[in-house]
C-alpha cells in the first residue's frame, strides 16, 4: 500500500462493510493495529474503510509492472494497492480484477438496506449514553413557545400537527411552529403556493421577538400569481410579537460582538453597527412585480413596537439569475408590496448570491485535484488549482449571507423569511450558522446537535442525495478500458423496440463483425516477408468484448443522481470551523468532533444520514450517531470554552479588505496548515496569465505585458520570449516580439498528397498520352503555384498578438 509518505506491504480483505489492510509495521516505524475489530479512533494505523467512503477507484492493469488499485476517500485520503500474485496458478492481474469488480459491487449496493447501519450493534457505552430524540417541542418551548402564561415573544406563535402524518409536506417535519392566529385550514390552502408545500415556518425565535422562519421559493412564474393565504401567513410572521417599546428590565443583556472591521481591530461603536443595519445592501423591488398590497393588509395599523423600526427581510439566498431561471420554469420571489403586515413595516428582499449544488461539486472537485497523485508522492496542492476553485470565496459568500440574518435579527430585532428554491440546502446552511451567531446555546455540544438535528434533519436536507451514499458504478474506472455497467437501471430496458434495446443490437453487430474479420482487415500482402502475414492479434478482452447483461424490470437499480450531490453539509462545517477558529473560547466543542462529525456522514454506520428528511427516517429504527460523540464527550470537548466569558451575538471578524477572514481547513484535507495557507500574494490568480495589448504609438509589433510568476514556466517554443531585458539606459523594457520572430512558423516539410499525385504521374508517363501528360502537369503547376503562394502568405503573415494572446494565454 502507498499513501503519501508511507509504504507498507500487508494483507487486503474485502469484509462485509469495510475495506481492510493489515499490515506489520514497517522498520520506520508505526501502529499496530487490530486485524478483528474496527478501531474507533480516525488514526489507526491499520485503515478499516467504510465502502461509502470511497468516491473514487481505478484499476491500472499490469503493463510492466505490479497492478495497483488507487482509491480516493471522501475523507480525502488517497492510497494505492499494488497485488502481488499469491500462487502460480493465479497472475497478480486476475487477482487486481477480481478485486476490483467486488468492490464495486460493495460500494454500490442493491438498496440501503445494505448498508452497515442496517447491521451495526453498537457498544455497550454508546447504549448507556443513548439521548431521547429530537424533541421539537422541547426546543420551541426553550425558546418560550407553548409555555403556558407566556407573556413574551413566544406567547403569538404556536405549534401545529397539520402535518403529523406527513402527508401535508412529505419533505417536512411532523410539527410546524406558525402564527397562533394563522389557522391550519389557511396553510392547507397556501400549501400548493409553494414548492414542495414547504410553507413558511419558524426555525428560531430570539428573545428580542425577532425571528427566522424558512421555506420554499413561491410559485409565482411568469404570469405573477398570488396566493391569499401565503400572504396572510407571512405577513403573520411579520407582525408576530409585541412587546414593549423597550427591554424589559428582566430581559437577558446584549453583549454583541463588535469586531466587524478587521482582526484586531479595537470594538467599533454602537452607534456605527446600528447605522450599518439600517442600510443592508438591500434591494426594494428587484423584478418588476405587481404593487397591488393583499386585502389582508388594508387591517388597521399597530403603533411601531420594538424591533419594528428596522425593514423585515425576505432573503433569497440564491443568486437574482437564478432566481429568474427559475421564475420561468415556474418559481420566482415574493413581491415585497404584498407582505408588510398589519404594522405597516416596510419589506425588503436580499439575494444571497449563493450558488447552486452544481458549482458546489464542481468547486471541491477542483480543489481534490490540486492533490494531484498524492497515493504516490506528498506534494504541496497546486496553489493555482486552488484559488481556481473558489472554495474559500463560496465559503465567505455563506458567513456573509449568515452575519446579515444574524445582525437583522439580533441587533434591529427584525423578521426574516429565507428560502433558496427548494429550501433545504442554502436555506439549512445561512439559517443554521445564523443561529450559532444569535445563540450561545448553539454553540454548545449538546446545542449543537440540537441545531443539527433541527435545521437539517428535521426540516428535510437531502442526506442521501447529496452525499450519494449509495455510490456510482461510474466511479469506478478501468485504465484504456471501457466497462459495462452491472446492470440496466432502464425499466423499458426490456421493450425490444426501446432505443437502448435497438442500441445495443447495433452495437453487438458491429462488435461481431469486428470480432470475426479482425485477424484479415488490416492484413497487408508482405511479399518480402519471412512469415507472410502480420503478427497474431492478442486475444479479446473479457470486460471489453464480454457478451451483454441480461436487462429485465427487475434489474437492479441504484437510484443514485450524480448530478444531485454536493457538498452542502461540508460547507456548513466549513464554515463553523472558520468562526470556531476566531472564537476559540466561544465553542464547547472541538475541530475534532467536526472532522469526526463529518466522517461519520458518509460512513453510513448510523442512521441519521442514510436518509432524504425526517419520514424517511421515522420508517427505520437505526442506530443513532449522537450517543458516540456523547459517550465520548471529553474526546470531543474544547479545553479553552469559557462559557462565562462568551458574547451573546458572535460576528465574523473581517480582514483590511472588509472581507470574511477564513482559511483553509487544511486537516480536513490531511495537510498542515503551511501547505494550504500560503500567503495570498504568491498565490497565482485566475487572471494571472499575461495580457498583450497593442499600443498604436509604438513601432507595429511592439507589446506591453503584465508581468506574471508564470512567466519562467512559459518556455515552449511556440511562446515568444517576453522577457525583461535591460537597454542601454540599465531600464528594464519588453522585448519586441516583431523583432524575435515577426512570422509564424514555416509548416514541417512532409510527404503530401501532391508529391505523391506527381509520383504516380512519372511511373505512369509511358502508358498515357503526351496530351494527358500535359494536362497532369498543367495541374500540377497550378497546384504548386497554389502552394507557392500559402508559403509565401505564411512566411509574410504578421502575427495577431490579440488572438495568439487569446489562444495560449491558458496552455499550461
């Protein structure tokens, strides 16, 4: 086995669940490890790997040298397995195959029931910390919701079972905190408003009355519809509580943290945040809707009551074009005209810019690449390939969007309604980290949890989906091989008029035919040759000519979208991480119960994360992933938390730039912390490449170039020299590149089809005519002189600097 640094020779052996090399350690040192029973602890030296771990697998088959299998986890370690052939009978390479196609029967199982949670008993200390589940009512009430003689902010919200079946929203949890004087019967009719009938609904209530309530996009579409009851239940929402105009005296104090400008920056005033809430980059009317107000606000208006003196806010947390892409297919936002509520406070709409799973994926793919080959050597990540991938700029977009929800609703005591499309991905992470920021309690273990199992898991984030637990047979890969998939995932797959059937005729026909004549179409007539004939074709390959599966209804189907995975939760830890990492004393909980938490996410060893929302996991009765992390709960404890000395409201600190101060998490990765975290002026940027500009005073051919650290890796030579190079004043200029080579290339000098065409006109002169000699030369002259003249309008064609630019400014 490689991995990085380490080399080690031992035994494989694919268990039921798990993926185990045990191995003595080597003269160099290391940890023995138990080869019967997993260890519980992420360092073991002898790796038992869950098969959801692995994202990523490729057979490279003997050629030359030992096959090896290299594997990529989720938990980005990278190794690679060379095979040794175990007796004479058996090649290392039938072994590496055989290998191969079991694990990608485990890693892509039949259904998810077979998965390890469906098997695992877990250990006598994980039974005797076993915690009570989520108690919805329990939270709320913490919050003063449905306590009796409640007199505060809770005492106008109350909790309903509209949906304790989960037939009103399948996605939902079984109880909804709504306005006490909103009516089921209004939410059954304001349902179908909304996608997926995720109507408004509180997810935390601050002690000030202002409030987070979450949803779905509304079902506006083109032709601006409305619905009656969706805008009488927000406008609830915003005109939910009314206190007095001032604190009361019992009321807990604010201790808002005021380090919003830069790190180590002295706390700003009051006053100053108080301004900076006012303003909030809002937008008032971002597309152009209807400004009729509903009837429901033509009630009679309240006076102003604390709190009300800020806008309330609907945050979109997707960006405004996608909002509009998905305003044609039927989606949209609200028009803030028809929400102020009885109060008459003015609505404001917010887009968070956050974007979707798709550039999610995509982003953390490129950060996994700047590993590189890191099974075989340890390198520093390609620091280029980094700042490419935007991973640090999307985690900054999302503590942003949190800190304006925290800081609207924690300082100005105003209401935010926050959706995203279908409001269980962006909308789980802005309003979860926004209450870590709202609420010490959050900041706790136990609190943490809470607040998981809340915004998450309760309200319907898309475990399954997005983490793909039930793997791909695409990701495992066969190097210069193509390989069929086990089995059709196409129910019509049987119809033998369907397009895939009809396909697959034409495409063993064609295979048949090559299989029969491949010995006889590309033969030659070798009169010189000894043999007389070609060499022996190599016999055909197993996977690749191996006959087609049988594709009947009853295939088996994986029900897995590749297309549907991203790394939502990731990003949330990420961005805990990042305020955990500024905040030392403020988090009961440690880096490693985050590296631990997320590990356990795609393990698949608990029952929490197998499923899509909470009727899905009320079906099965799994082990739960909380009492590991309780039963561990010094493990997993901070030394420095100092929950005396902890602020109430907790904002990000910020850099010089008035940006989000984060880094990268680099244990997350398995690196230290100097390998990723290089100073952000060595690391190349996205436009770093050179930029060539003509400048009109200057001799035709000159250029100016921006300097660039890429520019000593440029030494193709295809790229003219642009160099530096000191004139006779000892001032540095750029050299002219009309002076180095003012022509393109003159073409290779090879075999064409018109040396050939005036060969075959000499060996054939004496069976033609003189006059069809004449014509054959005639036509060659005029093919020459054609020739002639692209030679001579090459050699004097002037470069375009513009278009070379454009074509070579990304080549390496």
């Amino acid at each position: 086995m490689h991995s990085g640094k380490r080399s080690e020779t031992g035994i494989l052996t694919i268990d039921r669940h798990h993926l185990i090399f045990s191995y003595t350690p080597a003269a160099h040192g290391g940890t023995k490890a138990s080869a019967h029973t997993p260890s519980l602890s992420a360092e073991s030296s002898a790796p038992w790997i869950p098969y959801p771990m692995i994202s990523r697998c490729t057979l490279r088959p003997r050629a030359g040298r030992s096959p090896a299998l290299r594997i990529r986890c989720r938990d980005f370690q990278m190794m690679a397995f060379h095979f040794l052939a175990p007796h004479e009978r058996r090649s290392a390479d039938e072994t590496a195959r055989e290998v191969f196609f079991e694990l990608r029967g485990r890693c892509c199982p039949h259904g998810i029931e077979d998965m390890l949670a469906f098997h695992f008993d877990p250990p006598k200390e994980e039974l005797a910390a076993l915690t009570p589940p989520y108690d919805a009512h329990k939270e709320f009430a913490r919050m003063g919701i449905g306590v009796e003689d409640s007199d505060g902010p809770g005492a106008a919200w109350r909790i309903s079972e509209i949906n304790k079946d989960y037939s009103y929203s399948a996605t939902y949890p079984s109880l909804l905190c709504i306005p006490r004087i909103i009516s089921d019967n209004i939410l059954k009719y304001g349902g179908v408003f909304r996608s997926k009938s995720r109507v408004p609904a509180l997810a935390y209530l601050h002690f000030n009355g202002g409030s987070i309530t979450r949803c779905s996009q509304p079902l506006v579409g083109l032709t601006k519809k409305r619905s009656v009851q969706d805008e009488k239940l927000v406008s609830a929402i915003f005109s939910s509580h009314t206190p007095a105009l001032t604190l009361p005296d019992d009321s807990p104090e604010q201790h808002p943290s005021l380090v919003p400008l830069h790190e180590g920056s002295e706390a700003a005033d009051a006053s100053a945040v108080d301004s900076e809430i006012a303003v909030l980059s809002l937008s008032e009317d971002p597309v152009d809707m209807d400004e009729s107000a509903a009837s429901y606000g033509a009630q009679p208006v309240k006076p102003k009551v604390y709190g009300s003196t800020r806008s309330n806010l609907i945050v979109d947390a997707r960006p405004y074009k996608n909002m509009l892409a998905n305003r044609v297919h039927g989606g949209g936002i609200e028009d803030p005209a028809l929400y102020k509520g009885t109060a008459d406070i003015p609505v404001q709409v917010v887009f968070l810019d956050i974007e979707n799973i798709h550039v999610m994926r995509k982003s953390l793919q490129m950060v996994v690449d700047s590993f590189g080959n890191a099974d075989y050597i340890h390198l520093p990540p390609d620091q280029s390939q980094l700042k490419k991938s935007r991973w640090l700029d999307h985690i900054s977009t999302l503590i942003d969007g949190s800190e304006l929800i925290a800081r609207a609703v924690g300082l100005a005591g105003s209401h935010v309604l926050t959706h995203c499309s279908d409001g269980w991905d962006r909308t789980s992470q802005v309003s979860a980290l926004a209450q870590i920021m709202l609420d010490p309690h959050y900041r706790t273990l136990d609190g943490f949890i809470t607040l998981i199992q809340k915004d998450f898991l309760s309200f319907g984030h898309k475990f399954k989906d997005r983490d793909c637990v039930q793997g791909s047979e695409k990701w495992f890969e066969i190097e210069n091989e193509r390989i069929a998939l086990s089995q059709s995932r196409d129910e019509n797959s049987s119809d033998p008029n369907s397009l895939n059937t009809l396909g697959t005729k034409a495409l063993n026909t064609a295979r048949n035919w090559f299989d029969k004549n491949r010995n006889t179409m590309f033969r030659k007539d070798h009169a010189n040759d000894e043999t007389g004939s070609r060499p022996a074709s190599p016999p055909p390959n197993p996977v690749i000519h191996s006959s087609p599966m049988a594709k009947t209804k009853g295939s088996k189907k994986h029900g897995t979208d590749e297309n549907e995975m991203a790394p939502i939760f990731h990003q949330f830890l990420d961005t805990v991480y990042q305020m955990q990492r500024q905040y030392p004393h403020a988090f009961e909980f440690n880096e490693r119960f985050l590296l631990r938490l997320l590990y356990q996410t795609y393990a698949c060893q608990y029952g929490e994360f197998l499923f899509n929302n909470e009727k899905e996991r009320s079906q099965h009765r799994l082990p739960s992933v909380w009492p590991f992390f309780l039963a561990r709960r010094k493990e997993f404890t901070n030394p420095e938390y100092a929950p005396k000395d902890a602020e109430s409201l907790l904002f990000p600190k910020k850099g010089k730039d008035q940006k989000v101060a984060v880094r990268w998490w680099s244990r997350l990765f398995g690196r230290e912390d100097e390998e990723m975290n290089v100073m952000r002026t060595v690391i190349p940027s996205v436009e770093a490449a050179p930029v060539y500009a003509r400048d009109d005073t200057a001799a035709e051919g000159s250029l100016h170039a921006s300097p660039s650290v890429n520019d000593a890796l440029r030494g193709s030579k295809s790229t003219p020299n642009l160099a530096k190079s000191p004139n006779a004043a000892g001032q540095s200029q750029i050299a002219d590149v009309a002076a180095v080579q003012p022509s393109r290339p003159l073409p290779a000098q090879q075999e064409t089809d018109l040396d050939v065409l005036a060969r075959y006109t000499e060996s054939t002169r004496t069976t033609e005519g003189q006059e069809g000699q004449e014509g054959q030369e005639e036509l060659i002259e005029k093919q020459q002189g054609i020739r002639d003249a692209q030679t001579e309008e090459t050699q004097s064609f002037k470069l375009d600097f513009a278009a070379f630019a454009a074509q070579n400014a990304f080549r390496d």
